[in-house]
C-alpha cells in the first residue's frame, strides 16, 4: 500500500464561507443579512473561491517535492517505441529496369472523419530486380540435383517430384539473379498428372537459397492447384537471397518442396509434368516503421559552456536500435559524439552526451564542484562556436502505430511503376512513452534495485528498462531447486481479432537486448532464460438471442470482437491490461462478457473448448480451463450464432 499523501489544508470553498461568515458575526453585528443576494456575501465567495485555489496549488506541493526527488535520483520518462511493419510494394507490370523504392519513402492508412492517418516510413533502400527463368531443376529425397532445363524447352514436360512422389522431393526454379526481398510471380502450364492432393492445400513447402541453406518463403497465391493446372504462384523471397550453383549452374534458385502430409491430408500419387514456366518481379517487401526520420538536423552553435542543452526540431524521439550520435565541427572536419545512459563514468576527454527522448533535447554533461573544492567536468565541452548536427534521428512512435494487416495502403510518396502497397502482417511494437504518474510508482523500484536483479520484481524492472517495447514482461521460477530464472516476454501486438498466433513470439532482438542486459546484472550462480510464455488455445462457442431490430450479422462482429478482446494477452482480461498469467480460464464469465453487449436480449449457451493453436486440434467441452503459472489465454476461433429475434 502506497503512503497517503497529507493535505497541507484540508479547507474546501465551503468551509472558507462558512468560516468568513462566523468572523463576520463577531467582528461586525450589525450585518445580519448573509443571503447570497448580499453584496457583501458576493465578495466572500469571491474571496473564498481564490483561495481555494491558492490551497489546491499548496496541496500539490508534496507531489511536486516527491517529482523532484525522482528527478534526483536519475528517474527519466521512457520514450515512446515505434511500432514496424514489413510493407509490400507491387508493380504495376513486370519491368525490364530495376524499380528502386528509396529509404525515406512514406505510406500511410487511410483518412478517416475520425481519424488522422498513421504514417510509415520506409527505413531501408527496395530494389526490385527483374528476373527471367533461367534454369528448372529436380531433386528426389536423398539424391542428386538433376538439370531439367533442355526437357523444359524441348517440350517433353519434365516431372515435378520422382515417379512415384515422396516426402523431400523437389522442383527447383533458377532465377537469372538474385531477387532478395522481391516477390516473384511464377506462371507455369501444368497437367494433371499430380492428382490425389487438396488443390487448397497441397503437402509442400516454397524456399529459397540464402548463401547458407534453404530459407522457408511465404507464398501468397497459388491458382495452379499443387502443379495441376496453369496458373500462377506468387512467392515471397528472403533478404538474403543469393546467387549460387547447382547442378553446374549459378542462378538465384527456389524450390518447391514436398513435405510429409499432415493427418488426414491426401498426398501425391503421381508426379505433375510442366509444360512451361515463366518467371517475373512484380513486387517487393521492406521494412516500415511508425516514425518520421529526420536527418541530417543542425541543432545548434556550442557556445563552450557545460551542461548546454540544444532541442531538437521534432519530439518526441522513439527508442532507437543504438546509441544516438551527434556531430561536432572541428578543425579536421565532423567528430562523432556519443550517447551514454549517465555521466557518472564520463571524463573531461570523453565526447559523451545524453538525449531526453521525451522533451527532444541533447544534453551535454555538467560542471560540479565537488565536496573537497575541486571543479569536475562531467564529459567534454563542445568548443566555443562549433556548429552540432543529428546525422538521423527518429520521432513519433507509440501504440497507434500498431495497424491491423491491410492498413498501409495509401502512398504519400508516389513512385513510378508501383500500383499498390499494402502490409501482409500486422504492424508490432509500437508502445506509448511512460506517462509521469507510470514514473512515480517505478522510482522506488528504481532506487531499491540499483541497477541489479536479485528478486522477481527487479527482473522485470530491468527487462522492461531494456525493451520498452515489451507489452508485458513476467518473472516466474524454474522449479524446485533451479537456479535458473525464466523470463516471458509478450510483444506489443495488435488490439484487434486479426492477431495471429506468430505474432506472439517476441524477435530474436528484443530477446538478446533482454538477455544481455539482465546478463551484467544478475546475481552470481543465477541462470536467465528469456523466453515467449505458453499460450493456451481458447475456443467459445456461443448462442445468443438478439433483441428486437437488432441487424444479426453486426451483433455476431460485436459479440467475437469481445470474446477476442477479453482474452487478449495485452489487453484482455477482468482488468483491462492482459489476461494474467496462469489465471484460469472459466465458462461462466464469458455469460457476462456477451450479456452486456448492445442489442443482446439473452445469451442462450456458451461452451469452452481447450485448442491448440499450432495444429488447430480442439478438445473436449470443459467448464474450466486450467493454466499453468506461465501460460496465458489465446482466442483460437470462436464461433458465435446470434438467433433469430422472437
């Protein structure tokens, strides 16, 4: 329990008049008439309106007091973090010329009558290279690369995968070069040889060549039917896609693999032959990000003092990758000055600085006269007259940065041959900067942890200080008798029914950062394993009667958007802030998370079903769900049927 703060007076405007008035019955008689007509009255209100607020601003002293403490004690705002997107750009045809999306280019979602857009900006150079098919090749499992090409050409459809076709088998497409981040559009004739699949879903899998080994792509359309028929097939290549040789031929080779059929999956029985294939660039994907970079910024003229603070022109500046870097003019040209968390360690020599992301201010260390009289400077000064530039720097962030897929479809800045734009995925890792009521509660944190972890609570003090842009960070033990410390991490992720179940693995950065971090940190003996938790699949399965005039299909939106939101693992939950870990999952309050939606008359029947979100496997109708201490709830398709109104 926090300690109450202590009023300095406790009068309100009440009690001021009221006070007045008794004063004025013992110094003046006479004025018996005390209605608020009086004129006199009128001037004791007024009065004591004044003062109440002269009291309301001395009550709030203890609070500013208690504010500058934190500031003393090194107790800084976190700033926002900017949500990321991969976006992908699409040609409007195929080019001979490689189309070029520069870094800096910016898209947005749509504007609304209630809503500003959302701006992305591009941080990386696109370069769409155009390719041609240059080679076909086949593989059987376990054997050796074999070149189809001249079969290809001559007409005699060379078979897809081995006679009779297995697990491991594989086509593979020889690119003219190496297309990284580019999407490809294969347009191939084929027959019907390959029956016996789900032309929905055939057992294979697309991957592409990366230097290294075979990297898995996304594919977004298939109209071929598992090779059974002309059509198309769009694949999505890595970054680090590369030129290699195979079969004594260099190309940028991409294969479609076979995998062993999933339970219930039909398989191949015979190979599919191609008759002919053609390939083209019609797209490429790059990063975005929820910010606006400035570069190349001039700040200021130094005028050689200490403890000079020079703003930025945009704030506030988002949590970037690394330290900031600021340049100096000097003599010999631009000399590179450093960002560093604190100035405790920083010498006269040192060219350190610190930014305060959240005013957007650059800050030079201080002068201090030390106890014993000497003059310590804190850090360098930069020299009298030289002029200071941000080489690049980021501003904006936050969690409206966080768009549902399909969002980032308008082009602020057109680009010759691009059609279209448009995110896969959704966009994560966006966070709103800490608020100062969010900073008080940390300060005492702060002060009892000094920069170590040696209980649970400072763990995740200390992961949440090096991934802002963890949502939600819990501490939980490893077992009796472990040393070890188990560490999960949720990433900010989307608010909105469309979260996918991958987009709760944190990325390997954010991991190591946490990891590194808590390693300079942690006790001595004490193992760290940082780690997404356990997701339990949620399946619930609905029957609600709607009132009169109520439109069925709206009220079946409403009514799933709600189940998703309150077992969301950031948002959901009794409270508001994440379903809490290990907390059960029980039939009974999904009754009155559907109940008191608008136009619900009367929820009929409502069943919970445990569901693994990996398999889609559904298991029996429970009444309760139990989760373990490092488990959160996941909605996995939920199904409402709204009845028809009496």
């Amino acid at each position: 329990m926090a300690l109450p703060v202590p009023h300095l007076d406790d009068r309100h405007f009440q009690d001021l008049v009221d006070e007045a008035k008794r004063r004025v019955q013992r110094a003046c008689p006479e004025w018996t008439d005390h209605n608020v007509s009086d004129p006199g009255v009128t001037l004791i209100e007024t009065f004591a309106y004044m003062v109440d607020q002269l009291i309301y601003r001395l009550n709030r002293v203890p609070e500013a007091n208690y504010l500058r403490f934190l500031d003393l004690i090194g107790v800084t705002l976190f700033p926002p973090t900017a949500a990321r997107a991969e976006v992908t750009y699409w040609l409007s045809a195929a080019q001979e010329q490689p189309v070029v999306v520069p870094a800096g280019t910016q898209l947005a979602t749509v504007r609304t009558e209630a809503e500003e857009p959302v701006i992305f900006t591009v941080d990386e150079r696109l370069d769409m290279v155009p390719v041609t098919l240059a080679r076909l090749a086949t593989v059987a499992a376990g054997g050796q690369v074999v070149d189809r090409t001249d079969e290809l050409i001559g007409g005699r459809a060379p078979g897809t995968f081995g006679a009779t076709p297995a697990a491991g088998d594989a086509v593979l497409f020889g690119l003219s070069d190496a297309a990284p981040r580019c999407a490809i559009l294969l347009r191939m004739n084929a027959d019907v040889q390959g029956v016996g699949v789900d032309p929905r879903y055939p057992p294979w899998i697309w991957e592409a060549w990366d230097g290294s080994g075979w990297v898995a792509c996304d594919v977004d359309s298939d109209t071929t039917g598992g090779f059974n028929k002309a059509g198309d097939v769009v694949v999505h290549l890595p970054v680090n896609h590369t030129a290699s040789v195979l079969a004594r031929q260099r190309a940028g080779w991409l294969r479609c693999r076979i995998v062993e059929p999933e339970p219930g999956q039909p398989f191949y029985r015979a190979s599919p032959r191609l008759h002919a294939v053609t390939a083209s660039t019609i797209g490429g994907t790059i990063p975005a990000v929820h910010a606006s970079i400035v570069g190349n910024e001039t700040v200021g003229v130094s005028d050689g003092t200490a403890g000079q603070r020079f703003p930025l022109a945009r704030r506030p500046v988002v949590a970037a990758d690394g330290p900031m870097i600021v340049e100096v003019a000097a003599d010999r040209g631009w000399e590179d000055w450093r960002e560093v968390a604190s100035f405790a360690q920083s010498g006269p020599g040192d060219r350190h600085l610190m930014i305060d992301r959240v005013a957007g201010e650059i800050v030079f260390g201080p002068t201090v006269r030390e106890p014993d009289g000497r003059i310590r400077q804190y850090g360098a000064v930069p020299p009298k007259s030289a002029v200071l530039r941000v080489p690049e720097y980021r501003s904006g962030g936050g969690q409206r940065g966080n768009v549902a897929r399909g969002m980032l479809t308008v082009q602020r800045d057109p680009l010759p041959f691009i059609s279209s734009v448009t995110n896969r995925r959704p966009a994560m890792g966006g966070v709103d900067g800490e608020t100062v009521r969010e900073a008080a509660v940390r300060g005492p944190l702060v002060l009892r942890t000094r920069d170590r972890a040696v209980t649970a609570q400072d763990y995740e003090q200390l992961a949440r200080e090096a991934a802002p842009d963890a949502a939600r960070v819990r501490c939980v033990s490893a077992g009796q008798g472990s040393d070890a410390v188990r560490l999960l991490v949720v990433p900010a992720v989307v608010t909105t029914s469309d979260l996918e179940f991958g987009h709760l693995r944190p990325d390997a950065d954010m991991l190591e950062r946490i990891s590194a971090f808590l390693e300079e940190r942690r006790c001595l003996g004490a193992r760290i394993s940082v780690e997404p938790p356990f997701f339990q699949g949620v399946t619930v399965v609905a029957r609600i009667r709607p009132k009169a005039r109520t439109d069925a299909d709206a009220l079946r939106q409403r009514a799933t958007e709600a189940l998703f939101r309150y077992l969301h693992p950031t948002i959901g939950g009794p409270d508001g802030d994440g379903w809490p870990f290990g907390r059960p999952v029980q039939v009974g309050e999904f009754f009155a998370v559907l109940q008191q939606l608008q136009g619900v008359d009367l929820v009929e029947d409502v069943r919970l079903f445990g569901a693994d979100p990996t398999t889609g496997a559904r298991g029996e109708s429970v009444a309760r769900l139990e989760l373990p201490a490092n488990a959160l709830a996941f909605s996995y398709g939920h199904q409402v049927r709204v009845e028809r109104a009496a």
